[in-house]
C-alpha cells in the first residue's frame, strides 16, 4: 500500500511539474555578437535593453515604470547610476528609452518606492555607505527633491579581494505592512566583524527609525524580496572550504534568528561547526560555540554559484515547468573553471534544481552572469545581467 501511495504521489509531481528539454535560442546583440543560450522551446529570449555596464537590481515605481540600478564595474567607485526604462515595445520585446535617473552614485545596488500613509510617494537609494530617501513624483526623469534624508549610514570598508572580498552592495525590501528591510554584507570572507550590523538584515521604520537587526549571521544577503507575508533572502556561502562546499543558501528569513556565519556552514543542506581557519584568521572564529539552533535552509544551491535574485511565479495559468517555483539568478563563480552558476534554476523546496536558462558559461567563454529577476505576469520576466549590460526578457510564445 505504502508502494502504490510512492508511486501514485510520484506520478503527480511529474504530470504538474514535467521535465522540460532546454533548446538553443540565438542570441544576437546590437554590436553584431551572436552566441546560444538555453531555455525551453516555448519560450523566447530577447535582448530587450543593451549599452549598460554593471546592471544589477529592479524596482517598479508608483506610475508602472521600471526603474534599475547600474553599479559600473566590480571596483568600489562613484560612477553607478539609475536608469529608467521606458517606452516598452511588446511586439520587439524592446525598451524604446534608458533614461539616466539619477548618476555619480556609490556603488548603488538596489532602490525600492513607499507610498506613506498621507500619499506620499518616496524614492529609496541604497548606496555602500548609506541609505538615502527622496519624495517621489510620478512622471519625473530626474528627481524633483533634491534635499535627500539620510535614514542610516553602513560602514564602507573591508578585506580585499585577495583575502575573500568585501560585500559593497546593499539590498531593500519592503514588506507589506511598511517597515523597511536592508541586507548588509560582511567585510571579509570568515572573520570577527568589529561592527555588530555587518552580515545583517536590518529592519527600520519607514523613515528610519526604530531601527535593529531583524536576522544576523548571513554572510553576504543580495537578494532580498517579500513575497505574501515572507522576507526571502539569497545568501553566499564563504570561499575557504573547498570547491564543494558550503552550500549556497535561500531563505524564509526568521525574526531575530541568527544564520551562523561565520562559525557555521551548511553543506548539502545540513548545517556543520567551521574548523577550518580561513586566510585573513589563524584560527577558526568563535562568534559561536554550537550550530545547533542555525536554521537550515528553504533550499540551497551548489558552492560558488553566487546566488542573488529571484521571483516567485504561482499563476494557475503560469506553465507547468516553473509554476509554484522560484526563479533565481545564479551569478556564478568568478573562477570559471569551476563551472558553478552562470544560469537561472527552477527552485522548489524539496526537489532538486532543474535549469530554466543555461549557456551563459561556454567552456572558458562567458556570454553572461544573471543577477536580478522581476516577474512581469505569470508567462513573463526580466532579468539582468550584469556581465554585460543587458537586460533581457523572457516570454511564453502565444
């Protein structure tokens, strides 16, 4: 009996959730280069904004317009920016404009907009050193409030490359009943953190105030999103354990819990005490005693693969392969031997990850690194790639 249950339950999960055969889509970009990449044959991939640099993060503003962030380039500068993109062609699948909202920013990796309770709408910036807001006014090109409020400010230092790297970006999100989440990355790869809001999310009011950690002891969150009455995070597993481990984690953040970094690791979903000094440390850290208490993760991805954005699609006219699934943009590693990421996976808690979009890593050849997804409808998404520049959409063929 407990057999034909197995397999009657088997069978379901198959007929709702099918395998899918990738097929090749052509590619080709403004500048006359052309390369494949993989995604299911019912579907079409265009390049729908190119000319960027280091585009990263998306935000939908009050008016419907779809705002993102560019950070450059990799290094710690003030040449980021926010672009507008606008005049959507749905034949093309092509923004007609980029218009340069806001530039000469440090490294600006997210924003998000709130409407308060008198209506008023306000734009959020998140920079490496500082969170900022600005009243918002629908249609504008360029901000009208040029007198921004700094809500909080982050420290704006760390450990070099050469020893893990430190985490320049921060993240926001906003929940549902208005308070504001941002993630703050640690200084170093595996150390002792100085400054108690490093490896953080933290929560605020609106304007900043009643501000405290929410989560603790998450390496590096980039991608951060509520979705129903859940704050989901990303997170990046340390570099000094091996090519196999730790995990790369997804999390259902829970109030006031702490994730273990950099005292504990997860590895193929089961979470284990650090023993292993990394390069900046002569001996293993010691924020915890006992990785008893750490939550495992929703789910979690190979080492190295660098995961940062997602969204959820639960349509019922959402097609079978990705619905009731998260998306998410596995960047990749930046040793390319590796072979880890560069693609964007079909997550769902218990089951293992199957590929939606592939080939952005061509032996040694990259043709691209996803980073953010922002679903459209329940058949369509954009995604980022910050390699690149390009922004990229991904719709059902009618």
């Amino acid at each position: 009996m407990k057999n034909l249950l197995f397999l009657l339950l088997f069978s379901l999960s198959v007929s709702v959730f099918p395998q899918t055969k990738l097929t090749p889509h052509k590619i080709t970009l403004k500048n006359g280069k052309t390369f494949n990449l993989n995604l299911p044959e019912n579907y079409e991939i265009i390049p729908a904004a190119e000319g960027l640099k280091r585009v990263r993060f998306f935000a939908k503003s009050p008016d419907g317009r779809i705002f993102v962030t560019d950070m450059f380039n990799v290094t710690d500068n003030e040449k980021g920016a926010v672009y507008i993109l606008d005049e959507f062609d749905k034949s093309t699948g092509k923004f007609g404009k980029i218009i340069p909202y806001m530039t000469n920013l440090k490294n600006p990796n997210s924003v998000q907009f709130y409407t308060d309770k008198s209506g008023q709408d306000w734009f959020y910036l998140a920079e490496t050193d500082k969170l900022t807001r600005r009243k918002f006014t629908k249609g504008e090109t360029k901000p009208s409030d040029t007198k921004p409020e700094t809500l909080a400010t982050f420290p704006d230092y760390g450990l070099s490359y050469k020893y893990g790297g430190w985490h320049l970006t921060r993240t926001i999100a906003f929940a549902p009943n208005g308070k504001l989440y941002i993630s703050v990355g640690s200084s170093c790869n595996a150390c002792e953190e100085k400054e108690k809001e490093r490896a953080t999310v933290l929560e605020m009011d609106a304007d900043g105030k009643n501000r405290r950690i929410f989560a603790k002891g998450l390496r590096n969150a980039v991608g951060l999103k509520w979705i129903g009455k859940t704050l989901w995070a990303t997170n990046q597993g340390s570099d000094h354990l091996g090519d196999d481990k730790p995990d790369d984690t997804f999390y259902a953040l829970r109030n006031n819990a702490d994730y273990g970094w950099a005292s504990c690791y997860q590895a193929n979903g089961k979470v284990f005490f650090d023993r292993t000094p990394p390069n900046e440390l002569k001996k293993p850290t010691n924020r915890l005693k006992s990785c008893t208490k750490v939550p495992r993760s929703y789910a979690y991805f190979p080492a190295h693969s660098s995961a940062l954005g997602f969204d959820y699609f639960d349509a019922t006219t959402t097609d079978n392969f990705i619905k009731n699934s998260f998306l998410v943009a596995l960047h990749g590693s930046t040793d390319k031997d590796l072979s880890k990421g560069y693609r964007i996976v079909i997550t769902r808690k218990g089951e293992k990850l199957k590929d939606f979009i592939n080939g952005f890593l061509e032996g040694k050849t990259v043709h691209g690194r996803p980073c953010d997804i922002m679903r459209l409808d329940e058949n369509s998404f954009l995604f980022t790639d910050d390699y690149s520049g390009i922004i990229y959409l991904v719709r059902r063929k009618s």
